[in-house]
C-alpha cells in the first residue's frame, strides 16, 4: 500500500538517521516512557535516562533496525522475523505498544527534520510504521 515513491522517501529519510541512530532512537524511547509511563515496565533493568549509554545504545539498535528494514520494505515479513520472535515470545511486549513507540519516533522525526518532514513525508511515514508494527505484532495472533 506504499507507492514506489513513498518507499522511495522512507528509504532515504532513514539512511539519513542512521547517523544519528542513537539520538533519535534515544528521545524517541524517552518520549514513549514520559508520555506512556507504563511503558517503562519493560525496562526497569535499564538506566532509562535518556542520556544514559544503554538508552543511546538501545535506540541506536532500534533506529538501525528500522533503516535496515526501509532499504527493502516489500521484504519486511522476513527480515522482521527474528524481532517478531524476540518481541513475542521472548520479551512478551503488549503490541499495543508498537503504535505508541511509533508515534514517538514520528514526532522524533519532525522535531529533527523541521519543514523536511512535511505532510507528504508524514504520511508515507505512518503507513509505513504502521505496517511496520502489524508485523512486529504479527506473532501474537
Ligand atoms: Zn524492541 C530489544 C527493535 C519496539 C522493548 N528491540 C530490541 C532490539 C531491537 C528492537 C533491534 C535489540 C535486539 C537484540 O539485541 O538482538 N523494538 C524494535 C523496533 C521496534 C521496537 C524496531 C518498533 C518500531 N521494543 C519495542 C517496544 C517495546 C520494546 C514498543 C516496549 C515498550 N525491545 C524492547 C526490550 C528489548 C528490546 C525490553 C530488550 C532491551 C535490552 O537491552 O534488554
């Protein structure tokens, strides 16, 4: 459901954070834990100020995942299988959280990008962590 155009626009907008993986993964998972508390449950064996190492480290981790992800997005069901599995099965993440980290790392995005992340990047944005998401939740079912 993502144009070839849109895919286009997500695959570049994130190979221009993987740069700064680690300050956009780290204020997006700062932004999740201050605006959905209950999310922090899953962390509470991290040091989750967002300055912290292991919140640089492990927003880089997820921002490399997503880039990684965006260069290939119709193959997105079988690169995403070993974090389905993690998330499922090993971590036992509500999916309901996958849209709330979704949405922080949206407003990342905009904080970062300004006027670059206009609507239209908006928007493929969402589709695209949207179907990002479902397929992190995909195991669940
Ligand atoms: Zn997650 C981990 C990605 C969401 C929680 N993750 C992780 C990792 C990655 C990721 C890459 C690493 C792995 C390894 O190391 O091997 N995630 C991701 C993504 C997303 C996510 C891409 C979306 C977008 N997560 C999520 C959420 C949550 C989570 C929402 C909650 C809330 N994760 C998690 C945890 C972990 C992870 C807890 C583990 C950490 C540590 O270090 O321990």
């Amino acid at each position: 459901m993502l144009s070839t155009e849109e895919k286009e626009l997500i695959a570049h907008i994130w190979e221009k954070m993987i740069p700064v993986a680690s300050e956009i993964g780290s204020e997006s998972l700062h932004r999740m834990m201050t605006t959905f508390p209950g999310t922090k449950t899953y962390f509470s064996h991290l040091d989750i100020r967002p300055e912290s190492l292991q919140m640089q480290s492990h927003g880089k981790k997820i921002v490399l995942a997503i880039a990684e992800c965006s260069k290939d997005i119709s193959s997105m069901m079988v690169t995403l299988e070993p974090l389905q599995a993690l998330h499922a099965y090993k971590l036992k993440i509500d999916p309901g959280n996958f849209k709330l980290l979704s949405h922080c790392l949206i407003v990342t995005l905009a904080a970062h990008m300004g006027s670059e992340f206009d609507p239209v990047a908006h928007a493929a944005m969402d589709k695209f962590l949207s179907a990002f998401a479902a397929v992190l939740a995909e195991k669940y079912r």
